[in-house]
C-alpha cells in the first residue's frame, strides 16, 4: 500500500477498504434508523483516541449524554471523545417564544455552524464524526445553499487536515444524492429483515471490495465480514494425495485425495460418509496434520462417540490439537460469518482436510441466498489454500433413480465419491450392505467398480471390487446371477 | 454612530423583537423596541430621535394604522412586515403612508437594502 491509510477501527470495513479510509476526507455513511450509523462512528472515534488522536462527535439530533450512555454500554472510552451537542434542548419546545419575523434557516444556521467553527478550531481533532448532515438541509433556505453550505464546510474541515466521517438519513422521501456527490466515500448501511449488510459504493482514489458484506451489531459493536474472494489467497502446496489409511479406499482412488481439491461424499443418511471423512482426518491426525469438521447437524458429543466406535480417536485428535470439530447452529449465521470463521480457523493454525458436514445444513445457514456462488467461493478459496475439501451431501432417497447431488453443485467437485445401499439375498433373506464408489477424479484415475464397504467397530473394512452388479444407478442395485455371492 | 437616529421595532412577539434588535446592532443600528401599542405611543412621544419604524402588524388590531398615521404626519419613514403576501395589506401599508410592506418571514439581504435606503445610506 503506497497510501497513508486512517484505521475505521472495524478490521473488516477496513479490508472492504483496502486498508483504511485515506485521512484528510469527507466520507458519507447512509443508513436508515437502527442501521448502526452511530456505532460505527464510535469505532471510527475510538481507535482515534487509541491511537492518541484528538476526535470530536458532534450531534445535532441525538443528545451527547445519550450517546455516550450508549456507547459505555457497548464498552468504548466515551471520555476521551469530545461531543458537540447541537442537538434541541427541551426547552426549545417548552419555551413559547417563537418567532416568524426570520426564516429558522436565517436565524439558526448562524449559531450552528459558528458553534461547529469554534469547536473545531478550539479541539484541532484530527476525527470528526457528524451525525447527521441531512440536519443542515433544514439550515438552508434552498438546495443551491445547501450544497454549497456543506461543500465549504466540508473544506473547511478538509483544510485543517481532518478526516470526517458524516451521516445522512438518507430516503426515498428526502433523497440525499447531492451529499453522495460531494463525498469522498460512501459506506451504506442496510438493514433487511433478516441481516444487516454493508456496502461501499464510492472510494475516490482507492480500489474497495464491491457487494454487500454481512455485518453484526453485537454488545462489542459493530463487526463487518467481507465476502470472501477466493481469487485473492493462494498458497504453495505439494498437490499430493491424502491418503485414507485404508488400502482399499486408497486404491479405489488411485492413491486418496489430492490437497487443494473438493470431494464431494454423496449419499444416503447413515451409509458413512461422515465416517469415511473422519477416516481421512485420523490418517491425517497420524502424519501430526489438523482437521476441522464444520457440523452444521450432528452435536459434537455423538460425532465423538460415534468415531470411538468405530476405532477412530476423535477424543484424543481433539485432545492432541489434530481435530476440531465445530458446531455451527442453523441460522447463526450469515455465509460471510460463516466464511469469516472459516478463514479465522484455517489463517492461525495449519489446516489439512476441512469436512463441511453437510450441505444441507450449509443451506440452511445461508438463509435462501444463493447457495451454489457461497459454497463454490468458500471451497475454492479452501482448495486455494491447499486445503483438502470434504462435502457432505446426504441424498434424500434410498434408492429410486440415483442424483449425484441435490442443489447443482456436482460442477464443484474435483472428485465425487458416491455410497450406496445394496440389496442381496443370503440364504432367502434379504440383507442390506453398503457399497462406495468413485463417480470423477479429476487429477488421477480411479476405479470403476464399487466395493462393499463395512463399518465395525474395529474400524471402516472396504472389500474387493463388487463384480456382476447390475443397475446401480437404479432403484437398488443388485447382484447378478453371475455372482458367486462372494460380495 | 451616536449620531445616528434610532430605527424602532414594532411587534407583538418578544422573540421578534428580540431577533430583529439582534440583527439590527450587528449591522450597527440602534434600537428601541415596542411590543405593544402602549409602547409604540410612549416611544414616539419620547426623546428619541427615530429615523426608521419597522411595524410588524401581526397581532394589532385597526388601531395600529392610526399610529401609522401619525408617523406619516411626522414624516417618519416606516415598513409594515404583513404574515401574509396579500393585496388587500399593501394596499392599506400603502395608503396609511408606510413606504413598503415587507413578508415574514423576511429575506435578511433584501431586508437590509430596503433599511440602508430608507435610513438614507
């Protein structure tokens, strides 16, 4: 970064950012009421004082002592920012004295803005939040006035070296375009039902990350977390395979799973393809590599209990650093949250395999937006960072026509691993076995026949390849005649 | 400035009174005030040399065009601020000798060119 930039005290504003606001500019911040407008000019004060500069929050309609009520209960050092109240004191609607000899733009603008003047060159602040601009319209006895009024008085501020962040209670009633034009930045804040997002549309001399990124208003303050751009992390790695631990599922995959590619694990509920991914992790565990499973269905406890079954040592992985297993509750929260916690997980500590457990939780937690253009940045970011991808994708049927995958996200598979229930008669009773195959393997080849695949307590036991077997993409596959029921 | 003559504001409403006294010393003008037709009487009568009425009507009743008169009789030059942009007060302004009407609320650059004309400047 050639540029000086000024902290907003919000790490991810500052990534949408590039880096931070450019100092010595006016910046707009839109938003309609309970957008967070406020808190986010706390932020932008308080790392100010932080870092031992002069900042000044002036209001012309919230009172300051409301304000720094509110922002002591959100844990900021109010203290050390100075307030300008230009808010109506009460007295204004008790006292009867009104006047109509001069318009209230001729009469107030004066005061106002002389009382801003003063303040300003008293303080000499280097941050000035004003909350809200929109509050000298009314100052103006036209629009020329107007613009030309906060045009000057933005200079004004400018000349002294301040960078100002102001706001605007922008509508449809009272549009606020003319401010738009005179900034130097704009940051819009939304509030939809659902989610409050943020979104930079305007960043003179500096490039910005466009779109809607989610933010959270906590009892902290204000978090931003920037949709993920998977073209902007690479990493070296060694694309060599993962192997399972398993012989057999190692030669079905002609050596395992490569790093840096996303294997999708597709099938029915309860045929083991969590199992076989926790497979991959306890090989991986062995080698002393981390794994962290995203479990948007299962708790945690019964993954670990159900892996202690089955010979894998969840506890001890978790215990030794090489597992993490994480709980995401559906609805928690947004796919950029999401995402923000992804990379918090994989940036501090070494991550080999990443197993998103399952895709329809996943959809769940992306609250109807678009899933495929989520999912397809997270893992391809994971795979740019070397990491090996595992989805999960239950099918909802046990049989009927076989569908790789439900929500058209076969295309962001390197590799497809898919598991079957099987149907074979022992003795004249019907038995259920499970069989696991490769569908595409994009960096090697792989074997073409499915195998039967058990698992006991003393672990995950694939057998030899399954020959006679007819119609497995059918209903229920089932074996020839020309079996020898060795199966 | 000492030898400048007093202008007199009229008005019913103190805070009109007040806003206007303001704006008139910081344009350096002198002021007395009148908020009720008691005063305007007294502040004619007084010592003070008045070189400018301005009469807010707001408030008055008919009353108050008789005391226009006699500023015409005195040859006191006066304004009338009217609420309203209406005919029928320019008319009767005009007619009880006031040199303009002016509306609220007033336009403080016109409002100060029609003072320095009227105060002979």
């Amino acid at each position: 970064m050639s540029q000086e930039r000024l902290l907003t005290g919000i790490s991810g504003l500052d990534e949408l950012l590039d880096g931070g606001l450019i100092p010595g500019r006016a910046y707009l911040v839109r938003g309609g009421p309970g957008s967070g407008k406020t808190t986010l000019g706390l932020h932008f004060l308080a790392i100010g004082v932080a870092n031992g500069e002069r900042t000044l929050y002036i209001t012309l309609g919230e009172p300051a002592e409301q304000i720094r009520s509110n922002a002591e209960a959100l844990g900021f050092d109010q203290k050390s920012i100075s307030f300008l109240d230009l808010s109506p004191t009460s007295e204004f609607f008790t006292d009867i004295q009104t006047y109509d000899i001069f318009s209230p733009a001729e009469v107030e603008r004066e005061p106002t803005t002389q009382k801003i003047i003063d303040e300003v060159k008293r303080l000499k602040p280097q941050r000035i939040f004003l909350d809200a601009m929109t509050q000298f319209r009314y100052l103006s006895t036209d629009t020329f006035q107007f613009r030309k009024q906060v045009l000057s008085f933005m200079r004004f501020l400018v000349e002294q070296k301040i960078t100002v962040l102001f706001t605007s209670e922008g509508s449809e009633a009272a549009p606020d375009d003319d401010l738009q034009f005179m900034s130097d930045g704009i940051i819009n804040l939304n509030y939809l039902p659902d989610k409050r997002t943020i979104r930079i549309t305007k960043f003179r001399g500096s490039g910005f990350q466009a779109g809607y990124h989610s933010i959270r208003l906590t009892s902290m303050g204000m978090e931003v977390f920037p949709r993920l751009q998977p073209g902007t992390y690479k990493k070296v790695f060694a694309p060599e395979s993962v192997s399972s631990g398993i012989a057999e599922l190692d030669q079905l995959l002609h050596g395992g799973l490569e790093r840096g590619t996303v294997t999708i694990m597709s099938g029915p509920s309860g045929v083991g393809k969590t199992t076989i991914g926790l497979q991959f992790m306890k090989e991986a565990a062995g080698r002393g590599e981390r794994s962290v499973v995203y479990s948007f269905e299962e708790e945690l406890e019964i993954i670990v209990r159900r892996c202690q079954n089955v010979n894998i040592p969840a506890q001890s992985m978790i215990e030794r650093g090489t597992l993490s297993l994480v709980k995401i509750e559906p609805l928690q929260f947004t796919p950029d949250e999401f995402a923000h916690l992804v990379r918090q997980q994989v940036e501090r500590q070494e991550t080999s395999i990443v197993m998103i457990d399952s895709v329809s939780g996943y959809r769940l937690a992306v609250r109807g937006e678009d899933l495929v253009s989520h999912l397809h940045s997270m893992c391809k970011y994971l795979a740019n960072m070397g990491i090996t991808v595992i989805l999960v994708n239950q099918t909802e049927a046990f049989g009927g026509e076989y569908r790789g995958s439900e929500y058209s996200i076969s295309y962001l598979a390197d590799n497809f691993i898919f598991m079957r229930y099987l149907e074979r008669n022992v003795d004249s009773k019907l038995e259920l076995r499970k069989a696991i195959g490769v569908l595409k393997k994009r960096l090697t080849d792989f074997e073409k026949s499915l195998r039967e695949i058990q698992i006991t307590r003393y672990g995950i036991k694939i057998g030899d390849p399954i020959s006679g077997l007819r119609g497995i993409f059918s209903d229920l596959p089932q074996l020839g005649k020309a079996t020898d029921g060795k199966l | 400035m000492k030898d400048k003559p007093f202008i007199l504001a009229v008005d019913h409403n103190r805070r009109n009174l007040e806003l206007l006294g303001q704006f008139l010393n910081k344009e350096g003008y002198q002021t007395i005030s009148a908020g009720s037709q008691e005063e305007f009487q007294q502040a004619l009568s007084g010592e003070t040399e008045i070189g400018l009425v301005l009469v807010d009507i707001s408030g008055f009743d008919r009353q108050i065009w008789d005391l226009c008169e006699k500023l015409r009789d005195d040859q006191i030059p006066f304004l009338v601020i009217s609420p309203k942009q209406s005919a029928a007060i320019q008319q009767e302004s005009i007619a009880h000798g006031a040199r303009s009407m002016v509306v609220k609320p007033l336009a403080i650059r016109e409002f100060l060119g029609m003072i320095r004309g009227l105060m002979g400047e």
